[in-house]
C-alpha cells in the first residue's frame, strides 16, 4: 500500500525477467509510449511487446493473465451505439463510450474468441475480485462482468507468445 507499491516500467521489465512479480500489476505505457496522439504508435506497441516478452523470459507464462486495454477507443466513431448504463434521480442520463478492445493474453484464454459479453475496465478489477476471493468494493465493481467467458481452463495450456520483432 502506499507509494512503495508504485515502481517504474523499467523495473516491472526487470522482475518481470527475473520471475518476480507481485500476484498482481497494472503497468501503464510512459510518456511518450502511450500511443496516445500524438506519440508513435508502432513504438508503443513495440513497448507493450518487450513487457510480454520479459514475462515470458521470467517463466510466469505458465501462471499468469495479461490484459492489455487501452483508456481511449482510438477514433471519432463506433456502429454500435454505447448503452445506457444509469440514470439519477434528477434525469441525468450516463452512457457509457465508445467500446475499447481488450486483449486477454493466458494459458487458457480463449484462442481467437471475442467477448460479445458487455465488460468496462471495471470487469479487470471484478477478475482479480473473483481470482482472489475478494469482496467487491462498491455497486459498479458488484454488477461488473468478470471476463470468465473470455477462459477455458479445461483446454490444453495455449503456448507463449514469440519475442516481439
């Protein structure tokens, strides 16, 4: 708890090689790797890439879930229209934005599946609540979805991922 628990992305890619992570991390692209406009996006994905490939160096493919999603849908336009998702008493309508893709990099993610189930960033900590027996922290955590549909623990272990090019 606290800032002792806050690390740089380098040194996640540093545990992360040395088999050493915590149960769980969130790992946010630097300055300048975010792919946010106007950064380079091909260097942020190669970024996100050399995270994968230091966990997979680490031996941890064989325990591990990574998700990786985006705070933004990357456009001005989606054919699906959001849903409403609550209304207060004094009328004001909330809808949520335009949808965000989600990769689910696993053992025993689902290969080639795509989730039609309706999931926000919250479904991410609504996993790690249902991973580790937690209780939810508030009403939007307790309604989320939990991103099951997106695993099958019965099939074989799904191979790691090849080092990024």
């Amino acid at each position: 708890k606290g800032s002792k628990n806050n690390g740089t992305a380098q040194q996640f890619a540093t545990d992360a090689a040395a088999g050493k992570l915590p149960t769980v991390s969130w790992l946010y692209g630097p300055k300048g790797l975010s792919e946010h406009p106007v950064e380079p996006v091909l260097a942020g994905q190669k970024w996100t890439a050399d995270q994968v490939d230091a966990i997979v160096t680490g031996g941890l493919w064989p325990n591990i879930v990574i998700f990786i999603t985006w705070d933004d849908w990357g456009g001005w336009y989606d054919h699906v229209t959001p849903p409403l998702v609550e209304q207060w008493k004094d009328g004001t309508q909330f809808t949520y934005g335009s949808r965000v893709g989600c990769l689910v990099l696993s053992p025993y993610a689902k290969a080639a599946y795509i989730s039609h189930t309706q999931q926000t960033h919250v479904s991410l900590v609504k996993f790690c609540e249902k991973t580790f027996g937690l209780p939810s922290i508030n009403a939007r955590d307790k309604a989320a979805d939990d991103m099951s549909d997106c695993f099958d623990f019965t099939q074989k272990p799904l191979v790691a991922p090849g080092p990024a090019v």
